[in-house]
C-alpha cells in the first residue's frame, strides 16, 4: 500500500550539463554523484500534481487537490550501487506539503502558475518568502522513442532526503514516461544560483510529457548506516 497517490501532468523537463565536482560540492557525504558519460546533470522539473490523495484513497474522490510543483534535481548514487534524486529545490503551490520537510524535503511554498496556449506551456513561480524565482515557456515537439540518456534523466525510482543526520528514502513507482521533444522560447530562473549551481557546461536538453496518472510513493525511511 503506498502512502501516496497522486498523477504528474504538463511536465517539462529542462537538463542541464555541470561538472561532476560542481554538483558533488551541494550533496551529502553519503551521496555521490552519478554520472552519465563523465558528466553531471541538474534538471528544472515544472509539472502539475493532481489527484493527491493517501494511498488508500479512490482516485473518484471530489475534494482531491490539484497544484503545481517544480523540482530543482539532480541524479545520484549511495555507496550500494542504489541511483535516485537529490532535490536541491521543490517550489510548491500546496502548503500541506511542506509537512515532508519532517524528513528534509526542501519545500518551499510559492505562488505557481501553469498554463497552455499557442502550442506552447507556461510556468512561472516564486517563493511566498521572496528570493528565487522563474519563468519557462517550452513548445512541446513530436513524441519520441526515448535513448538510452532520455530514460537515464527522467525516470528515477527513488528520491533521497537527509534529517536528523540520517539519509533517508522514498520509492516511487509509476508507468513509463510519454516523452516528447521540446523547445524552450523563455527561460529565466535563479533557482540554479541560488542552489549555489556554477554555469552549465552546455545548452540543455529538454522533454515534455503529458504525464503519469497512476504514482506510487512509499513511505519514506532512514537508510541502513
């Protein structure tokens, strides 16, 4: 039974090429990076959560919240060989979630938009508190068969936290990505900066999704020492 369900729509996914070091200096020591090819990637991830609900919850329900989130990532592996995401930032539109802090979740609520028009999607954010912010307008392409490197960017099936000096972990499980090409015509963000992110090493790569509906996430747990 997983502690919650919920679907991931209108995703975007923005990769950007650093130095393994660069991304190594934001990670825990019991986090290495993990690379494809040599290199590091960070991925600006906006996307629209819906049907949040526990995970004994019908997906019927009327009051299931809907909002949008944007995650700040980048890809990982423990010393067992176990690969999964390291959240640098998560912009969220929901208060509630900021609840997964408990476990060092970096939420952050926001005001959120998401909005499609022109054969184009819209996203823009920022921080209730003040501080980063972004806009990404993205003209999705044709569908693709996705390579080697696009299952190796967008599909990850555990997330890891750090709390109370421990190394925690969520599973994920969810059908495989729908990917499309996709073109960025606006991007300002200083989610990167503020991460304490150098410059990339290239332009990005970038995916757009219709989404996910049926996403499974596990209860989070402290990993074995």
């Amino acid at each position: 039974m997983p502690a919650l369900r919920a679907g991931w729509a209108t995703q975007t996914f923005v990769h950007w090429p650093f130095r393994p070091e660069a991304v190594a200096a934001l990670l825990p020591g019991e986090l290495a990076v993990d690379e494809y090819e040599g290199t590091a990637w960070v991925s600006l991830t906006p996307f629209v959560m819906s049907c949040v609900r526990p995970g004994f919850v019908p997906a019927g329900a009327p009051w299931l919240p809907t909002f949008a989130e944007t995650n700040l990532r980048t890809y990982v592996r423990r010393e067992d060989g176990r690969d999964g995401l390291w959240f640098l930032s998560i912009e969220v539109a929901c208060p509630l979630m900021v609840a997964a802090r408990a476990v060092g979740a970096p939420y952050s609520p926001g005001t959120l938009h998401v909005s499609q028009g022109g054969g184009s999607v819209s996203y823009s954010g920022s921080r209730w508190a003040g501080g980063p912010s972004y806009r990404l307008v993205a003209r999705p392409g044709a569908p693709i068969l996705p390579t080697e490197r696009d299952v190796w960017l967008t599909s990850r099936w555990r997330a890891y936290t750090r709390r109370f000096g421990r190394l925690w972990e969520t599973p994920v499980e969810h059908e495989p990505w729908p990917l499309s090409g996709a073109f960025v015509e606006v991007l300002e963000e200083t989610l990167t900066a503020a991460a304490g992110l150098p410059e990339p090493l290239g332009e990005p790569v970038v995916h757009y999704s219709e989404g996910v509906r049926h996403v499974r996430l596990g209860m989070s747990r402290p990993c074995p020492r």
